[in-house]
C-alpha cells in the first residue's frame, strides 16, 4: 500500500474530470464540471485549477500535502515542456503552457501527458494492462486515437505524437478526415463519421426510425445504437461498416506494434456487438497469425477515469 | 576503438553474406556464397557455417578468438530462442534452433535477429542512424519488411513481430499478399508486386520497350526501371503508382511511431526518382504535420552489409 496522494485532472472538450487518489490507485476525492471551451484558455485553466482543489478536498487533503498533479489534455502536446500545442476541440488553444500554469496557480509540481498516453498509462498501472509491457490502447470516441506502453513506458516517439493510429490511411481515396488527410481510421470509424453516415442515410429517407429519435436534430453515435437495438437494419450496417474499418486499422496497427494487450476503451465500446465484434473480428481475419498468437484484446477498465488516473500515475512516478 | 572482432552473417533466400568486423564496425574479412534453399535447412547451415568460418578467417582470426556470431534471418523468429519459426523463401525452415546449431557447429557464442531489425540497428550503430533514439527502417525489395529501434533498441514487440510494416493495409479490397491478406503495403509496393504489375502490362501488349527487355522472361523491377529510364511511359507509371502505395503506408507508420528517423533500405532504393520521391512526397502529404516536423528521411548507408553488420553489433552487445 502506498497512501501518498496525488492528483490527476482529464481535460476534455466538454468536460473537465479531477480525482485525488493514493499512489496505488484508490480514488479518494472526485470532481466534474463543464469546459465550456468557447471562453476560452485562460477560463479553461481557472476551472482546471478549482476542479483540481475540489477534487482534492474532497480527499480530505491539500494541496500542500500530496505529491503533485498531473494533467490529461487532448491533442498533440509536448510532455517534457509541459506544453499543449494544439488542442481541435479548444479554441484558443495554440502553445499554452499548461503544467507551468497549473504549477503556478495550484502551487504544487505537475506533469502533463497527451491523455490517450496517460489513459493507456493509468490502464497499465490500475486497471487492464497491469503486469504487461507492450500495449496498444485504442480510444474509440468522437475521434480515434491511440496510446501505446512499451517497456511499462508510454512510449511518445521523437516528439510526443507517436500513436496516432486514428490517422493510419486505410483507403487512400477514402472520406475526408479532421487531420487534412482522406481515408483515415478516423474518418471511417469514429463517433463523428457514424454520426455523419447516419445523417446523410436520414436524409436519403432510409433510416425513418433513426430520423423520429434524432427529431431534427444531428444523428449521433448513441442514437444509431438505439436504431439498431430497435432493428433499423441501415443503423447496423452504418455501426457493421464503422466497425469494419476500425478492425483493418487495427490489424495494421499490430502488425507494426506487436503488443501482448490490445484494450479498448473511449464511449464506442458501448456499440458492442454491432461495431466491436465486427472491428474485431475483421482486426482477426486480417493481422498477421504470428502478432495475434498470444495477444490479448479487453476493453478498458477504468472508464472515463482512465486519463485522470494515469495522470495520478504519472505524477506519482515523476516524484519517485 | 573496439578492436574486439565479431562475425556476423545475413541469410538471404539466394545468397549468404557473412562478415567479420570489429566492434566498431570497421570489417576485415568477407564471405559471399548461394543459398541455394532447395537442399533444406541441414546443407543450407552447413553453408552458413562454412563462411562465418571463411569470413573469420579473412580477417586473420579464428572462431575460438572471436567475440561470437550474430545471424540475421528472413521471416519469422524468436531471438530469444534463437529460432527460425518460419521463413517463407526459405523451403522446409520451420522452427529450426539455427542459433544454437551454430553455436555448436562454429564453437562460439551466437545471437539470432530478424534480417530487418538486425539491418535497422547495424544503420543506427554503424550508418546512417548513428546516435539517434527513434528509427524505422524500412527494405524494399522482393518484400516490403521493417526494423524499429526504440531508445537505441530494437523494438520486437511482444513476439519478436514488430515492424511488418509491409503488412499494413492501405486498401481493403486490394491485391491478394503473400501473407494471406489483401491491400498491404507489400501487395502494391514490393518488387515483386512491381513485377507483377509490369508483366500484365506486357500480356495487354502496354509495354512492347519491357516485353523486348525481358525477353520472354519475367519482368523485374530492375527491368521496369530501365524501360522507364529508356522512356517506356508505362513503366513510369507503375514505379509511381507503387511509389505512391509505399508513401501511403509510410504514413501511417510514422503516425504510429513519430521516429526521427526514417531509413529507406533495399534494392529498390535504386529505383529512386521514379519510386522513392513519388513515395516520400506522398508520405509528406499524407502524414500529421508535427509527425513530419523534426522527421529526417535518409537513405541507408551500409547497403547489403546492414544485416550482418547488424548481427555483428547485437553480438559484440550480447559479450558486453
């Protein structure tokens, strides 16, 4: 047992999550609000900052007493700077210097880390990957992302971008996608691209169900779910496709990783059997015999705590 | 300077190639000599032998002064074990102790390594990746195959797989590989799917230059780029329609492992302008920006010897 207490915040596009937890992983204090990115960074930070003194409140301590904080952010980011430098889904987000920031506000030491790394990382230490060294996390959301352990290291590559496997082209002419390029993981098989069928198959008239429970509004992932649950057959097909594509990307990706774990995780690993099995079962007809002998494929354990915890994690071992 | 010698040797599906080298890398004595796999692996280690002995003995020493012998082989092994599991050009390979019958046969200590990663760490220790962490090596020839070194290491993931970077796939429903799949990499961009291109072009009567190079025969990659050379359009075409496939896959590969350092080896770096720049500018185009920022593409420097130089450098590791 280790009782030092760290704590760690998940900054995301809508919402902010802090958790004050012991060295080894046991939340003791929890905090969630709203980003409410459009006011921008230096608002952004202020709530960062508040969360994270709630959170660690709330764990009945201080932050003079606990080991630090670390930070998840979204994005390409630069660890060893604490730098995020660009973050898509925060306006105003070029170059901030968040862990100086936090560390100056918060008046404790911080790290930062790109958060499907520091999700990747907090699977490894608390939750999924404990005990292995080569794993591969694939985040499954509004976007794709990727964060990848070597060695029980996060492995961030010459500049901190490695494991973006969001961006593995998989149909050269294929869908135009968020990064500039066509035809990524990303612009067949996120949240964003099934939501993006699904609207043009309504507009089309061919998902009249999915149409009545969107009312108007945009399609989105959860929403094709239900049509498919409710037996909208252009909605399984939309969710079968998705997962398809995510599958060959992933084959890709083992092919080049080799991991012993494979761990799913992000909001789309709701979709199960309609999107996961076929991503799956497609990643198994496609991978190389000698990369899937011995390898495992879970889905995450820790949740939408995973970022926040491998925050913790991480500002643990920065300490040790 | 390490005057210390090694042996090293890289077996080829035609030819065996051994070194004796010091560990620095400067080489005193070489061996050359067929494969000729047909006779199956008992003749094909008995030839091995016989030139690591060659080789060592060109450069004035003997097996008992020597640090030991590294082997690079083609297809799947497991280093640890020093096993072939499987080498497709290779007839009858399948999990075969090649390290320790050497061992026993040379009477010095050996290290075993996939031809690819062996060929990537020789450049990183003697060539063109001398002092960089980051590296990927990718050969282009017969097949498209790949070495990762990580923090200086080779990095084979969690069977020894890693780096099949040939085998990602870049069209779902494209041309059947030799893996089993369809659209990798290899299946577009090799020199033998080059060759595959090129002699239904001269069945279509599209390449009368080739058809009269070739003579009959097989149309080679290096026959395709002497019709280009001599002006057949056709051939052009082909070399830049691979080319732009190896970019694509490129891309992604640097998507999921931001090296700094991109080392193109193989045969078919020869066919440079009709086939590296098509590739390298379609790699620029398609992969992240901060991806490509900081990223230097290079051409491998120790031609056909980084393989068993490599071997060298992880043998005179393995005494250290």
């Amino acid at each position: 047992m280790d009782e030092r207490i760290a704590a760690g915040v998940d900054l995301g596009g809508t919402k902010i999550l802090s958790i004050a937890a012991t060295a080894d992983g046991r939340v003791l204090g929890e905090d969630r609000c709203p980003t409410d990115a459009a006011e921008g960074p230096d608002a952004v930070i202020g709530r960062i900052v508040a969360s994270l003194r709630r959170a660690i409140d709330a764990a009945g301590a201080t932050p003079e007493s606990i080991i630090g904080a670390g930070i998840s952010t979204p994005g390409p980011c630069d660890p060893s700077r604490g730098l995020v430098l660009d973050a898509p889904n925060l306006p105003g987000w070029k170059n901030v210097e968040l862990a100086r920031i936090v560390r100056a506000q918060l008046g404790t030491p911080t790290v930062l880390e790109h958060d499907a790394a520091a999700a990747c990382y907090g699977e490894c230490r608390y939750g999924a990957g404990i005990g292995k060294r080569h794993v591969v996390y694939a985040t499954l959301g509004t976007g794709v992302g990727g964060g990848i352990v070597i060695d029980g290291k996060i492995y961030g590559g010459a500049s901190g971008v490695a494991g973006e496997i969001g961006h593995m082209i998989i149909e050269p002419e294929g869908p135009h996608c968020n990064c500039g390029g066509r035809g990524c993981v990303e612009a067949f098989a996120s949240g964003v691209a099934i939501g993006r069928e699904a609207d043009a198959s309504i507009a089309d008239g061919r998902m009249p169900l999915l149409a009545e429970l969107a009312d108007g509004g945009p399609a989105t992932a959860e929403l094709v779910l239900r049509a498919a649950e409710e037996g909208e057959r252009e909605a399984r097909r939309i969710l079968e496709r998705a997962g398809h594509y995510l599958g060959l990307g992933l084959a890709g990706v083992l092919n080049s990783f080799n991991p012993e774990l494979l761990i799913l995780g992000g909001g789309l690993v709701n979709l199960g059997s309609y999107y996961i099995e076929p991503a799956v079962e497609t990643m198994r007809e496609r991978a190389l015999e000698q990369v899937l002998d011995g390898l495992t494929v879970t889905n995450a354990q820790l949740g939408g705590r995973a970022g926040a915890l491998g925050a913790v994690a991480l500002m643990v071992d920065a300490a040790d």
